[in-house]
C-alpha cells in the first residue's frame, strides 16, 4: 500500500511540473529517465513556429508595413496541354501551370538565428494569398479549376530588405469562354483570352505585372491545334464603380487548326462521292431500268450529301452572321448534284425523242455531229456513217445545202407582173425553188404573191365575184379527186394543162395566180400517222423506197442516241470540272487565309 501511494504521488508531481513548464514556454523535462527529445530544438521547426505565431503574422490581413503601399505581383504561366476546344459551346480549356510572386512583409526572420535557413516551405491555407481570379472562367469553384500547393518563401534579410519572396506553384485546368471564328473552318485561326486580375483589389491595392511570354518547353502538341503563340498583355480599365484603375492581365493564346484531318476524312471523300455519282449520271442508258437507277443514284447522293453536311454542322457553332468555308463546299456539292439530276432527266427525254421519227434540228445536227463531237473524243457510230453515205444526209452537207438555199433566198429578184385590170403585182422568183418540169411541187410551192397598192379597174374587165367562183370550183373539184384517191399519191398539177379562166383573155391574171396555188396545196399528197405516231408521206408501193424509209427511220433513231451520249459526255466533263473547282478553290482559299493570318502575324510583331 505504501508502493502504491509513492508511484501515485511521483506521477502527480510530474505533471504538474509538465503542465507548469508549458505555461512558462520552458522546454519539456524528461519523463522516463534516459530519454531526450530534441524536436523543439531543430531549427526549421523553430523558425516555422516563430515566423508563424499570431501575435506575429494574421494571414487575413495584406502583408504590407504601409497599408497605403500598393503590393506587387508578378504572374507568369506554363502551358501544359489543350485539353478540348469546343466548338458549338464557344470555349477552350487549358492545362496550365500558375506561378505568383509577391513580398511578403509581415513573414521575416534573420536566417543567423535559425543556422542560416534562407527558404523554407509552408503550407497555403496558413498564408495570406491574393485573390486572383480568371474573370471569363466558365466553372465558378476554385476547389474544381485549381489545385492549390505549398508556397516557398525566401527570406530578403541578406539584401537589406524586410519580409521574404513568396512563390506560389500550382497547377491549373481552365475552361474559358472564346468566341470561336469559323468562317474559314477548317482552316481557321482562333485567338482566345484569359482575363485574369483580382476581384476585389484595385491597383491602389494590388498592382499586377506578368511576363510577356507564356512557357512552352513543356507543353505537349495537340492532334489538331497548333500554337502560334501565347503572350500575356497588362492592361489598366478604369470602371464606374470604382475612383481608382484596376490591373487587368489578358493572356492570349492564339492557335489555328490543322485541316489534313477534314481534308481526308471530309473533303476528298465527299468529292469522290460526287464525281462517282456524275459518272453514273451521265453514262448512257439503253433502258428504262438503267433510266431509273440514275434518277435512284441521284437522290442517294442528295441523302449522302445531307448527312455528311449534318455531321459538320453539329462540330461548329450555331451562327447567322456567315456561312462557314466547308458549308459553301457541301452547298456547292449538293446543287452540282441536284443540277446534275435534273439534266440526266432531259437527256432522257432527249433520248426518248428517237420514237417519234423526227430528225433533230438541222443546226443541232451540224453542231453535234460534225462540230463539237471531236472536242469529247467521240465519233459517230459506223452504221450511222454508213447511212448518211447512202442517203446523201451528212450533218455538214446538209448544212451546207441549206445555207445555199438561204443565201440564195437572200438574193432573189422581185420580178413585177402587170395585170390586166391595171394592178401590179411583186411576185419573187427563184430557180432553186422552181421544179425543173415547171409544175408546182408540195416542197416548191409559189410564195403568196404580194399585191401592189390598187389601181382603179377598167370598165372593161369582168366581174370579181366570177373569178372567184371559178377558181373555187377548181379548188372543189381537187379536193374531191384527192379524196376519191386510196393507196396513191396524188400526181402533181400541171399549171399549164390547166383551163383558162374566162378572165384571163390569154394571160394570168395577179387572182388566178392565187388561186393555182391554193390547188398545188390542196394536190400536196395526203398525211397519215406512221406507226410510230408521226405524220408522214405515204409509203411509196417500189421496194427501193421501202427500204428508204426503213433507212430513214434507222437513222432518225442513232441521231437521237448520238445526241443524247454527246450531251452525255459533254455535261460529264462540266460536272466533273465543276467538283474539282470546287474542291480546289476551297483549299486556295483555306491556304490564302492562312497566309493571310501570317501577314497580320509579322505586321504585329514589327510593330
């Protein structure tokens, strides 16, 4: 019992002696005998706990002596990596690196009384820090945006100055707003800005300064963007609310895209698609199936076309102000296409004009078929050559066979014929419009005469009104022969064979002239429908004229389908040039903006 009240009353009297040393700031006494502790008087340990006491340092004050001093800070940055720039959303974020330097006056100590400890290492929650903010930040909560670390403070005692030089290191992720420009995408440049002072400390209070270049020795390349630059601008804005400036430092980065990936992926690919799709359009089809898979292969290009155009457009912002660069390329595209489409239903329907039995256009043929059809690198089929052999209808003789007429239509003579009751009359004469029998043929009809300005008739000459009713029963009496006639042509008219009227007294008179031409037209053998639904002369009964006709109808058809490939290949060429200027002029055009971008480059930096 009295072992026990000893060791009770020897613990008690320790503790109080602990508790009295504590109070007094006396080192620890040694409980256990043998043992030290040495902890208190390590130097760094020291040297924390003083410069750190509260009745020394109050971290929620500005560690300045004179609180009418502004306090400098110096800001500089590492860029480590861009993370992502957003297009539809409008911004950028950024892995930076974030260094502040400031003094700090209230934090000194002589480095003699500590075994000459210069720097040391604190924590930042136990530190005044300024309150640097990046104004255009999209996330709001520090906690999520930086990742605050210790501070290093070197003391300025052995350069007669009081406090120490604090560095704050600390990395940073950045997601900020830039308005993106994509007029030239995907060959823009994009020049974006972090906004970055204090939010409640004017200059009067806290005076930023930077250095102009941001470090890239660890910034890791990005797939698609290429830094063209990143430099730090110290700017004073003076606002309504406030007497005094405020400091604010604009870091701006300026990056521009590299194109090869929508170049491969995009462009090429869709350009490809479309000569393919052309190809297809204008190659010459022989049936209706082939028809509708064009009309079929058009439209799947359109819905192609459309979603490629889709894609691209959810990459890039909503905006009315321009229409970006591969916009204008896909716009182009699509109405090459639609364009395209359209004219491969014409150049069917010329196709289908081979049924009536019409030849083309004498023009068109001369054009087609001798002229322009050496510039597609095309001849004319063989059979067709051989027909025109036979039938002595070569596009250029015929051409030239009518411009001869023409001319000499041209050149004709006005011949004046008087007229027994006194009038004249201008009728035109030509020798290639006359038939060499001097009858009056379907082909070689008279012109209407052209009747003179009036003469007053004589009393002599007989009645108007039984000329007319003359000529009109000849006109009858034609008819009705034409009429009775089955499976013949009607044999030509010949004028001379023909009664004189009563009023004629041996000569033709301006009105009977009139009327021998009425009778020609009436003689003119009958039209019927062919069997392939066109108007045309009756089939003359000979073998040779059969074989004609069958001849004619040949030809008629391999005309039509040489027209038709020759606008085939003709609109190919044009299309396919069309996709390839396209193509080309937006690549000039991205590549102009670029050297444009580079010109504005080199005026700022020699300015």
């Amino acid at each position: 019992m009295t072992l026990v009240s000893s060791v009770f009353a020897t613990l008690l009297a320790t503790v109080v002696a602990i508790s009295g040393a504590e109070q007094r700031g006396e080192p620890k006494p040694r409980i256990f005998p043998g043992t030290t502790s040495k902890h208190d008087d390590v130097p760094l340990v020291r040297l924390t706990r003083d410069i750190l006491s509260p009745t020394k340092y109050d971290k929620r004050v500005r560690p300045v002596v004179d609180h009418e001093q502004s306090l400098k800070i110096n800001v500089s940055m590492s860029l480590y990596q861009i993370v992502d720039v957003n297009e539809p959303a409008q911004n950028i974020k950024l892995n930076v690196w974030m260094i502040q330097k400031w003094v700090d006056e209230a934090l000194d100590w002589n480095p003699d009384e500590y075994n000459g400890i210069n720097t040391t290492i604190l924590p930042h929650d136990v530190l005044w820090l300024p309150d640097t903010v990046v104004y255009n930040s999209v996330v709001m909560n520090p906690d999520e945006t930086e990742r605050y670390m210790n501070i290093r403070a070197d003391s300025l005692h052995h350069q007669g100055r009081r406090g120490s030089q604090m560095s704050f290191l600390y990395p940073a992720l950045y997601t900020v707003t830039c308005r993106l420009n994509i007029r030239y995408f995907p060959y823009d440049q994009q020049n974006c800005t972090l906004t970055i002072s204090s939010w409640t400390n004017s200059k009067s209070a806290l005076d930023y300064y930077a250095d102009p270049h941001v470090n890239l020795a660890s910034y890791i390349t990005n797939e698609e963007w290429e830094v063209i630059s990143f430099k730090i601008y110290r700017h004073e804005y003076k606002y309504a609310c406030c007497a005094e400036p405020w400091v604010i430092l604009e870091a701006s980065i300026v990056i521009r895209r590299k194109p090869l990936y929508y170049v491969i992926n995009l462009i090429l690919p869709t350009s490809i698609i479309t000569i393919v799709a052309i190809t297809g359009f204008f190659t010459p089809a022989s049936t209706s199936d082939d028809r509708t898979e064009k009309i079929n292969l058009g439209i799947t290009t359109l819905l192609a076309m459309s979603i490629l155009m889709l894609m691209v457009s959810d990459q890039m912002p909503t905006t009315s102000e321009f229409v970006p660069l591969i916009a204008w390329f896909y716009l182009a595209i699509i109405i090459i296409i639609s364009i395209g489409t359209f004219l491969t239903s014409v150049i069917l329907s010329i196709q289908g004009r081979r049924q009536y039995g019409k030849m083309p256009p004498l023009t068109i043929r001369y054009l087609f078929f001798h002229k322009w059809i050496m510039f597609v690198w095309m001849r004319a089929p063989p059979q067709l050559q051989l027909l025109w052999d036979e039938l002595d209808d070569h596009p250029q003789t015929a051409y030239l066979r009518f411009c001869e007429e023409k001319d000499a239509l041209k050149k004709k003579k006005k011949k004046r014929i008087p007229s027994e009751n006194g009038k004249e009359v201008f009728a035109a004469e030509s020798e290639s419009m006359r038939a060499p029998s001097g009858t009056v043929t379907p082909t070689t009809a008279v012109p209407m005469p052209v009747i003179a300005e009036p003469v007053p008739t004589p009393p002599s000459a007989p009645l108007p009104g039984t000329a007319a009713r003359s000529n009109w029963l000849k006109v009858g009496k034609a008819a009705i022969r034409t009429k009775s006639t089955d499976g013949a042509n009607l044999p030509m008219i010949d004028l001379g064979s023909m009664p004189p009227s009563p009023s004629a007294s041996g000569h033709h008179s301006a009105r009977s002239s009139i009327w021998e031409n009425a009778i020609s037209i009436v003689a003119t053998p009958s039209k019927r429908p062919s069997a392939d639904g066109t108007h045309s002369a009756k089939r003359p009964t000979a073998p040779g004229g059969e074989v004609n006709v069958m001849k004619s109808r040949r030809q008629c058809s391999l005309e039509w389908e040489l027209l038709a490939t020759i606008l085939d290949r003709i609109l190919l060429v044009v299309f396919i040039g069309s996709v390839v200027i396209v193509t080309a002029g937006i690549m000039c055009t991205g590549y102009a903006a670029q050297m444009h971008y580079d010109a504005v480059a080199r005026e700022l930096i020699s300015a």
